[in-house]
C-alpha cells in the first residue's frame, strides 16, 4: 500500500466512526465518545477537515463537570452491547456519563490544530472558547488528584489511565477487593477475542472501584482519599504536563495571561517532580503506588511515554536507550510491556502490545528533543504494522498480529497524522 492508499484507507475507517458530532473509537465495541480517542482523532480530521475536528473537541468539553473533571466515556445514545453502561455508573448526568476521567491529549491537540490551521479566524475563536475549559480540567487534576500538591497526580482506577490491565498496576489492583460485586455479563468478550481482553478477575475489581465511587456520590473532594487503588502513572502524568505547557504557550499568544501564567507553574512544577520517579536501574520512569508509598519496579510503556513532556535531555538521551534495549527484542516498536518481563503478553491489551498512539506520542516528544534515527525506526514499525495487519487497534510487536477491535479509529488518526507530519521513506 502506498501513503496516499493508506491515507484513503484511514479516512474511510475515520467516516466509518463518525456519529456527527463525535467518533466512536470502533464499531460493538467501543459504541460511545471516549475521551482520550476522540481528542487524538481530532489531529487525524484537521488534516482534510478542520471543522470536525474542532466540533470533536467542543463535543467532548461540552460534558465536562461542574468540578472541571472531563469524563472518560460520554454515552450519547443508549447501546447495550458494551458493559458497564450508564446504570452502572449512575452519575445523574443529563447525557449520561462516565464518573472518572482519561489522560488529558485535549490540550495538546488543541494547540497541535489550530498551529497549523488554514482556517485560522475559526481556530482563534475555537481556542478562545476551549482553553478555559481545558485549562479548569487540569486545575481539577492538582486539586483533586494530588490533595497534597507533590506536581503528579494520582489515578484512581486504571480505566483512567487508559492503560487497562497494564502490568503496573497489578499489585495495587490485588488490594482492591471484591466483595459486594454481583453478577455481570461483559460485552466486550463478545466483540473481541478475549485472550485480547483484560481477565474476568480484574473487571470484579474495575466494577468494585465504580461501585465505591458511586456510593460516594462521585464527590471527587472524597475520591481520592477513599480509593484503595492510587497510583501516580508517569505517562499519565506526561500527557498532563505536556498539555499545561501547550495551554500556557497557547495562552501566552491570545493574551490570557492568567491562563498561561498558571499552565506554566503546572507543568514547571510537575517536571520537577518527575525526578522522583526516574529508575537508574530500568533506565525509564517508574509508577508510583501512593496508597502504599513505594515505586512500582515494572518495566512498562508508561515510564517511556513520558518522553512526551517537557523532561531534561539526559533523560531523553536514557529513553532512547532503553527504547533502542527493547527494539532488540521485538519486531516492532514500542512494546508496552518489556518481552523479557515474565509477565509480557504480546496479544492482551496493554500487557505487551504495540499502540499507535503512544508511538505517536513518545515519536513527538523526542523529535522535540531533536532524535531522528530512532524516530525512523518507531515510525516505520508504525507503518509495516498497518501494512501487514490493518488498522486494528493494537499490533502484536513480535508477530504483528491485528488485536482487539478492528477499523479504529485512533490507529487511523495516527496513520494521518504520521504520513502528514513525519518524515518516513515511502
Ligand atoms: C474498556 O471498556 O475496555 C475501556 O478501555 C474502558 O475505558
């Protein structure tokens, strides 16, 4: 397939998913907005269509919550074939949503649109009306999710940090009981193949965690405090960071001066605090398990993408290296667990398999950073993988096998993104 085929090929997947107003990441499966999809799906439309992609975005802010917390699924129309549903979560919202939020890309996005928009009148007036709000989610984060103010916060259920059934969280997540979980039937087995899938043991403690928060009320001055499960995730914690720096740069231009004066302490602060997580040992930043008070000594694709933030060179200088140690292991970069961990699984979810986005993401945190080669090597992986396997949303990175759902929508935004804003031999 040539790039202007596969660009055709990722706009037909992104037309496919398009609901209006809002993408679904894939038919079945994922039938509703999810957060952190939509905001990278955004970059994918601005490349042929810059109105949709703004509406994205203002669709997503538009259910944000009076706290400022931005949910991690928006259920726009009722659809039973994904659990768990509304009645699960049970926030009382008009259009009914998800009680818990999802990495913050909006900010990037946003900013990453409307520097290169042909429309520049609609991308001023777009960011006028968005930064506000992006920028009261993040101020949700500080206040909410780090009570103590340390600069990193904390992730209350592994939903949020989109990384599911990551290999980081497993010993937090044994400590989340299951008692008082009934009977449920999951959906998502029923769409994709489940040796893709998260265990049945850890959607009881995902549910548990839901159950706890809506018996709180979903009152996010209590949640943190209350959650058994609280761990500080440096990829999460990048994602936040970077986009408080491209709010604060953003602001500066409009001349939103508090806007941008408070971005900038976030995310000065908060690349300060990154120090406290960096492992000499692993050569990559480390999760953090606040409920127990140590750092978690796993070698996942979290401690890499924190190359998307603002960090000190010689800490990218040691990223490239470790990532360099993994594509030694595997055929495909960037595996999101280590292949020589015991707990690598090359097909489920987020316990081995390669992402595009985060591909994406770590790519444009080095090309900041002025790396190449290693660059040419993350994207042409990228673009082998969707060659041999499609636009599924996430690869085997030793056989390339397609895994979870198939036609994603995010795979397909990045392939736009890619082809259009990387330099990669044809
Ligand atoms: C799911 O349902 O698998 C999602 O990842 C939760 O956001």
């Amino acid at each position: 397939m040539n790039h202007d085929e596969m660009i055709r090929h990722a706009r037909q997947v992104l037309s496919d998913n398009d609901r209006g107003a809002y993408t679904v990441p894939t038919h079945g499966l994922y039938p509703f907005q999810w957060n952190w999809d939509s905001a990278l799906s955004a970059l994918g439309f601005a490349h042929y269509d810059e109105p949709r992609a703004w509406t994205e975005i203002e669709t997503l802010l538009d259910h944000q919550w009076d706290d400022g917390m931005v949910p991690h699924i928006i259920f726009h129309a009722p659809d039973d074939g994904y659990f768990p549903g509304p009645e699960v979560w049970g926030t009382g919202r008009a259009v009914p949503t998800t009680g818990i939020t999802q990495p913050p890309v909006a900010g990037f996005a946003v900013r990453r649109i409307h520097d290169r928009a042909r429309d520049s009148a609609l991308a001023a007036r777009q960011v006028r009306a968005l930064l506000p709000k992006i920028h009261a989610w993040h101020q949700w984060f500080y206040r909410c999710r780090d009570p103590e103010g340390t600069g990193l916060v904390a992730l209350l259920h592994p939903w949020e940090s989109g990384r599911d059934n990551s290999v980081d969280w497993d010993d937090a997540f044994d400590r989340v009981p299951i008692d008082g979980v009934g009977e449920f039937t999951r959906r998502d087995t029923a769409h994709a193949n489940p040796a893709h899938r998260p265990t049945d043991g850890q959607y009881k403690r995902y549910i548990w965690l839901v159950q706890k928060f809506k018996s709180l009320g979903w009152d996010n001055t209590k949640l943190h405090d209350a959650s058994p499960f609280k761990v500080v995730d440096p990829g999460f914690n990048a994602i936040l960071i970077r986009a408080c720096e491209d709010v604060a740069d953003l602001a500066a231009r409009l001349g939103m001066e508090e806007i941008a004066k408070e971005s900038r302490a976030m995310a000065d602060k908060g690349v300060a605090a990154m120090e406290s997580l960096w492992s000499d040992e692993l050569g990559q930043y480390l999760c953090y398990d606040r409920a127990e008070g140590k750092l978690i000594p796993s070698a996942s694709i979290g401690g890499v993408l924190a190359a998307f933030a603002p960090i000190p060179k010689h800490r990218i200088t040691a990223l490239v290296r470790r990532i360099e140690e993994l594509g030694e292991v595997c055929n495909y970069l960037i595996p999101s667990h280590d292949p020589r961990a015991p707990e690598f699984d090359g097909l489920r979810y987020w316990r081995g398999p390669v992402w595009l986005i985060v591909n994406f993401m770590v790519a444009d945190g080095l090309q900041r950073a002025g790396e190449r080669e290693i660059i040419d090597r993350i994207m042409g992986d990228c673009l082998r993988l969707i060659e041999t396997s499609g636009f599924a949303e996430y690869h085997d990175p030793v056989t390339a096998e397609p895994c979870g759902g198939a036609h994603f929508t995010w795979t397909a935004a990045m392939i736009i993104e890619i082809l259009h804003t990387f330099e990669v031999a044809a």
